[in-house]
C-alpha cells in the first residue's frame, strides 16, 4: 500500500487525483491533504478519505472545529506544506498546487526521499536543475501528471534518446486560436477563461490562453526528458485528441492519441510502470473526424517565443518569466491590464533582468522576488 500526500486537493488536478485515487483504494492511501482557501471542500475531501492530517492557508479554525471529532490534525500555513511533503508516513507526493506556491514543498519531499508526482510546471521551470539533481542524489523518482508530458515521459523510458530527433507538444489554441491581435486587445476575463476543452483553474486557464502554459510544458520538457529545449517543437491541435508526438532520426512518428480526460495521465504516473485499467472512457476514432494541426503563431501567442527565449538567455531568466507572467496573469485577472499586456510585462521584465548571476536555491528565490517586483513596477506603469 502507498501512502500519498496530496497538495492542492481543492484544485482540478487535485479532485481529479482523487477521483483517480478512490478507484485504486487497494494501491493506494491518502495520508494527507493540502489545500488553500477552499475549506468546504477540504472538509468533504477529508470526510470521505480520512487522512491523518490536512492543511489549509485559511480558515484553520473552522476545518479544525469540523475534522477534530475524526481525529483529523489540522495545520495551517505555507510550512506545515512542507512538512507534509516531507511526513515520514509518506511514500509519494502528488504536487497539484498552483503557480510559485509548489516549489518548496517539492524540494522538501525530494530531499526526505520521497517519489513527487509534479502537476505545478513552475517548480521545474524555475529550478528544474535544482530539483533534478536532488532526486537524483536522494534516489527518487520525479513523475510528470500532465496530459502530454506524462505519455511522452513513459515512452521515453524505453527509448533511445539518440534515436530521437524531435518531440512535439500539441496545443489546443485556447479560446482565442484564430483571434486577431486587434480583437485580443478587447478580450475580457470571462472569454478568455472559456477554455475550449479544458476545465482548470483560473492560473493555467489563462496561461493556456496566452500559451504560457505550452511554453512552461517546452522548459520543463528538458528536465523530465533529458532533452535540450531545441529538440522540443509545439503544434497547434485543436482537437486535443493527441496528446504527444515523437519524431525519430529515420523520420518515422509515432503519436499518443487519448480521450481528452486529465485523469488518464493522474492514473498513468500513479501506477507506472504499471498497466491497470481506468473508467476515462477509451478513443473511439470513428467519431472523431479529423484532425488538424497548425504552426503556432508567434506574433499573436508571443508568451511561446518568451519561454524558448528564456531558456537562450540562461541562468535565471526563467524564474523571472514565471514570476512576471503571474503578476502579469493575476493583474489581468483583476482588471488593471489588458490581455495582450501579460506578455509585455513578461518581456519587459526579462529585458530588465537578462541572464542574472547565480543559479543556487538562494539565487532562484532572489529573481523570483526581484521578477515579481519589477512586473508589478510595469502593470503600474501600465495601468
């Protein structure tokens, strides 16, 4: 039986890990949850599963006054994450949280020795080195849940990296694929949350409207794949029905094809390598007609270009990309910019920064609050 810690149980990765979970109860024991403002559903999620403890960023009273008759111990702050990440009762760490908040709890479970199931992109994208090395020295297994990297990472395992020349990671589009730059100038917040095929949080909504998202999944590629960034292509694919390709040196292409159903890709790096059934109900290519692909456009999407040039520019550059495209997110999210102004705050940030000094953990946190600081300095210019 393996003993899991969820963190971000509220989230769309964390109540579909559940849902996930409570089909392989004979596997599989939730030990803890974390959670961030959504105490109500906190509760119902430990009502059900029972886990020796939980923890919630607020409302620590009223979850403690409804869990203490269950015997559920109740933490409450950004710490007591990380000391469920690292809780010697733990064999696995399924990190579904949102945006920066990810990275700290990770390195804590890596480095107790514990397997970590990544959901949060961030965390590899600011110090995917950092963590990469730690699980390799502690003896660990990072696990990508993601509807394309997790595929592209099993079948990886079995292959040749020489044998490959290229990997490409499909891109729905969003809601605003064949969107005119004039008109993305007038894109509201409800439009722009209208994912076409995904229902996620408000973050990665947005950041998968930008393609942000895409471009995090291109940085995050080369340390759960081994792979150096310009091996890593994105396509447009409006129908989400492939979820990864894999180009190889003869030119032969082999895809991976799925049900779009985020809790294939929970399930696969819950059991691997194992092969275990799921209720996500199995492709049935009869009905799904055609499928398309397209070039991203750049000038529309240029979120994408900035994550490629990030990763040019080296050192910390990456951690100040995600830490002004999250004020940048949140600021549109708010009102006080427009949609096209998350990627120029991004870019004028990374303009402002360059490559950085230093590449250690204090290094990451210090361009991480020096990125946050200087895009909130532009959306106030902007604003």
């Amino acid at each position: 039986m393996k003993r899991v810690a969820l963190l971000g149980s509220t989230g769309s990765i964390g109540t579909n890990t559940l849902d996930v979970l409570s089909g392989l109860s004979d596997q599989f024991e939730v030990v803890s949850l974390g959670a961030g403002k959504n105490a109500a559903l906190l509760c119902e999620q430990a009502e059900r599963f029972r886990p020796k403890r939980v923890c919630v960023a607020e409302g620590v009273d009223g979850v403690r006054d409804q869990l203490a008759p269950l015997g559920i111990e109740v933490l409450g702050g950004v710490k007591a994450l990380v000391d469920l990440a690292a809780d010697p009762d733990v064999d696995l760490v399924v990190n579904g949280l949102a945006a920066g908040v990810g990275l700290r709890p990770t390195l804590a479970a890596v480095g107790a020795g514990k397997d970590v199931a990544i959901a949060n992109k961030e965390t590899l994208v600011v110090a995917g080195h950092l963590v990469t090395a730690l699980a390799k020295e502690k003896g660990v297994r990072l696990l990508p849940i993601d509807s394309e990297m997790t595929p592209l990472w099993q079948t990886l395992q079995e292959t040749d990296k020489g044998d490959v020349r290229r990997v490409v990671l499909p891109a729905s589009g969003g809601p605003f694929f064949d969107t005119s730059i004039d008109a993305m100038a007038r894109v509201t917040r409800e439009e722009a949350l209208n994912h076409p095929t995904w229902k996620m949080g408000s973050k990665i909504t947005i950041d998968s409207a930008t393609l942000m998202n895409k471009g995090f999944e291109v940085i995050e590629a080369q340390w759960f794949l081994g792979l150096p960034v310009s091996q890593v292509d994105v396509i447009i694919h409006r129908q989400s029905i492939v979820h990864c390709l894999i180009e190889f040196v003869d030119g032969g292409l082999i895809a991976h094809l799925s049900t779009p159903d985020m809790r294939l890709p929970i399930h696969q790096a819950l059991v691997h390598p194992q092969k275990v059934s799921t209720q996500v109900l199995p492709l049935d290519l009869t009905k799904v007609g055609n499928l398309t692909f397209f070039e991203p456009d750049l000038e529309r999407f240029p979120c994408l270009k900035l994550a490629y040039e990030a990763v040019h520019i080296g050192g910390t550059a990456p951690v100040v990309l995600n830490a002004a495209n999250e004020i940048a997110v949140y600021a549109f999210l708010d009102g006080r910019i427009g949609f096209p102004d998350i990627a120029r705050v991004v870019e004028k940030s990374l303009e402002a920064h360059g490559a950085g000094l230093g590449t250690d953990l204090e290094a990451v946190f210090e361009a991480d609050r020096w990125g946050r600081k200087k895009a909130g300095e532009i959306v106030e210019g902007m604003a």
